[in-house]
C-alpha cells in the first residue's frame, strides 16, 4: 500500500503504523544503524545520494590503479535487502525542518518520528581557494578516479612533451596532509614509480617523478602513537617520498606549492588530504555546531536542542572531559555508534528506560605504508613490518562489504604481490580539471 504522493511534494513510502526512522547517509555509521534496527518495529528510510556505501579506507588505491572502483562500492538496496523494514531512497536531503518533523529533498518531502544525521565529512580546504581549484580531495569514489585519470593523464602527456620542464612539472607530484591517507597514497605511489613506471614509459628515466609529502605538523600520523610515526618516516624515506614537516601550503597556482616559510615545490599533480569538514543540511541550529562543522551531541548522541534528532559517525561530536575535540573521526567509533544508538532508538520505541551512555572501545589503529610495511597502535603494543602489513590486510579484506567484493580485492592483492603490476591503469574518461569536477560534486 502507498501513502498519497504528490509529484514535487512526498517522496512515496508504503504505509506504516510503526514509527518512521529516517536515517541520512549511508556510510559506516549509518549502514550499522540500520543493520541495528533490523528487527526494530519501526519504518526505516535510508536517504543517500549515491545509490551505493563506498569503502573509503581503499580509495587511494582505486586512485593509484590498484584496484577497480566496483571492488570497493557495494549497492545500497543489496546491503539492506534481508532489511524487511527497511528502505532505500535515492535522493540529496538539502533541508531539515524540525519543527515539522520533516526532510526536504531533491525528490520531495519525507516525514519521520526520529530523524539520525549521518553524513560525514567532505574535504576541507581551509578556504585556500586556489588550491581547491587547482588540487584534488579523495573523500570519494569519483575522487579517487579523478586523480587516477589525472595521474596517467599527465604520464601520458610527459612521454608526449619534449619540454623537459614540463616533463618535470608532469611527473611530479605533491600530496598535503600527513595522516594515514596521505601516508597511504605517498607509499602506494613511489610503489607505482618503482615498479610500473620503467615498464610502462620507457620515454622517460622513473627517476624523473619526485613524490612531496608535506604535513604541516611536526610528525605523520599525529593520532597515533611516537613509534608509529617514527616508523611511517623510516618507510616512506626508504622508498625515496621527500617528506617535509613543519611545512604548511599557502598558495598553489597549478605548478608551483608555495609555504608559508617561502620554500617553493614545482609539480603538476597536488592530492590535499589535509583535512575535512562536517557536511549536513540546512536547517540545523548554529548552537548546535561546533569545531570542525560537527553536531554536538550528547551522551545518547541526541543533538543538542533536539528531542528526537540524532546524530552518528564522523559528523557527530560529543564533547566530554575525556574527549574535549569529540571521538576521532574512523569507521570503528562510526559503527560502534550505530549499533549503539540502535538500542537507545529500540528503548525509545519500547518506553524503557534510557540506555547507558555511548563509550568508546579502542580496538587500535593500523596504517600501511606500501607493501610488506605497515604500523600498528593495539592497545599496549606498538609495531611495524610484514606482521603489521598482514594484520592490515586481513582487517581491511573482512571489513569490505560483499563476498563477490572480497575476493575481488584478494585476487588483486594477490596478483600485486607477486607481479607488483597495476593492471587498471585505464583512462576511461578524461579528466579535465575543476570543469569536470562540477559534474561530479564531492560526496
């Protein structure tokens, strides 16, 4: 049975009885809500404007040709199909009106009896608006192929180029932002310049391509431990990454980064994996926001000055003595809120009483730098090498939805670890700058 529906007006959803939850956004946080309310007498809708979840930790390698991009993206009607109560919509929320319970979207209006945030971030330039036009994020799948294509693209026009300063400038590339995303792209491309690169363009020597790993702070990979960071440095050194700390970006006019300390880097391929932002619709209290464009949220991950609005994953911050910046922004605190607040939503719908406050489990931190390198912060143990690699590999291949998607990704690393070849370095479709990024906004 469907509810009335006027074009422009409702989106259509069967009738229910039950309460509706409409959850926005499909990522870690929201996917492990609506797995939590799965048996939950309750409407589900889950609004998202993609149609599938996208496996983000990979995206640096869909980026460095190392795996498809449908290896690491799952459809959202097949994630929830064993979901009875639960329903997908294909649609961009632009507006929440609370005092009408009620989301505005691109394809009409969704009413809902609890409504939970869980939109995640988007890239954030920190308003260096050249370097947003001139540079690439990698929040996203469409990210992700956007630097594939403009990697192999200027490869490409350097064998083509008898300009050996454009040769340089082509085959240079700089990557801003020192955490495990940068770490991770820096290692999986002086890989690439290693191993493909001399096959693939004997035009030019392989020694020609200079990789720049710039951090503004004083160590990589600040959220982890001194011993983690020590050791990314070590591994991204031995495989030739100029890694520069200290050392913030204040200009880039398409070949040449500027710092503030004045030291200038030339290339033609800059990757910002410096930061982000919190993305959410309108209609949300400036009192309700804090650092980093995030939701504060209370100790039931309630968003402050709403009774019955909620939100999870990276967008939400609850701001504690122990956590004064809010959780970190990673899958694992995303999923564990989810499932939590599953059960606060249940004992709502049942009147039973509130639920304890959401904690935090730190199961650790891994980051790989390269192949046979990795780092790993578990609990008291801190450590690095094949073992920390192996770990990496077997966490992330389990955490990827789908089984087809699984052995995809096996098969690929299987076939890299022996060959070192990255075979899906294709240009499908041509990259063509911020012109095309205007086609394909960021998730």
């Amino acid at each position: 049975m469907i509810d009335h529906c006027d074009i422009g007006e409702k989106v259509c959803l069967p009738s229910a009885d039950a309460p509706r939850i409409v959850i926005i956004g499909g990522g870690f946080a929201g996917l492990a809500l609506a797995k939590a309310l799965k048996k939950t007498k309750a409407q589900v809708v889950l609004v998202d404007r993609q149609n599938f979840h996208q496996f983000q930790p990979l995206l640096y390698q869909v980026a460095t040709s190392g795996l498809e991009p449908d290896s690491i993206v799952f459809p959202f009607r097949k994630q929830i199909s064993d979901n009875r109560n639960t329903i997908f919509r294909y649609a961009t929320v632009e507006q929440i009106n609370a005092d009408q319970n009620r989301v505005l979207t691109d394809k009409g209006v969704i009413d809902y009896d609890y409504l939970v945030i869980a939109t995640g971030t988007k890239t954030n330039f920190f308003g260096l608006s050249d370097i947003e036009n001139g540079g690439l994020g990698m929040k996203s799948i469409q990210d992700a192929l956007n630097i594939r294509h403009m990697m192999i693209q200027s490869l490409e026009q350097a064998a083509i180029t008898c300009d050996e300063h454009e040769k340089d400038l082509l085959t240079n590339f700089i990557i801003v932002g020192g955490g495990p995303a940068g770490v991770e792209m820096a290692g999986a491309l002086a890989e690439f310049k290693k191993y493909v690169l001399p096959g693939d363009y004997p035009e030019y020597s392989s020694e020609i391509m200079d990789i720049y790993l710039l951090e503004a702070g004083d160590q990589l990979l600040a959220s982890m431990s001194d011993k983690a960071s020590e050791k990314a440095l070590e591994y991204l050194t031995q495989l030739g990454v100029n890694v520069i700390l200290n050392e913030a970006v204040a200009h880039y006019d398409g070949s040449m980064v500027s710092t503030n300390s004045g030291n200038k880097l030339y290339a033609k391929n800059l990757i910002w994996t410096a930061g982000v932002t919190g993305s959410f619709p309108k209609g949300i209290d400036k009192e309700s926001v804090v650092r980093g464009n995030r939701l504060r949220v209370d100790h039931t991950l309630r968003v402050k000055g709403y009774p019955n609005i909620f939100a999870i994953g990276d967008i939400a911050a609850m701001i504690t003595e122990k956590t004064p910046k809010g959780y970190p922004q990673v899958a694992q605190v995303a999923m564990q809120q989810g499932k939590y607040l599953g059960k606060v939503i249940r004992n709502k719908i049942a009147g039973k009483e509130p639920t304890q406050p959401f904690e935090y489990r730190d199961k650790g931190s891994l980051a790989t730098i390269g192949k046979r390198r990795a780092v790993a912060d578990l609990g008291k143990f801190r450590f690095g090498g094949y073992i920390a690699w192996m770990l990496w590999s077997v966490v992330h291949l389990f955490s990827i939805s789908g089984f087809r998607n699984k052995l995809m990704v096996a098969l690929n690393w299987v076939w890299n670890y022996f060959t070192y070849d990255k075979g899906n370095r294709l240009i499908i479709r041509e990259y063509q700058g911020k012109a095309f990024k205007k086609e394909v906004p960021d998730d």
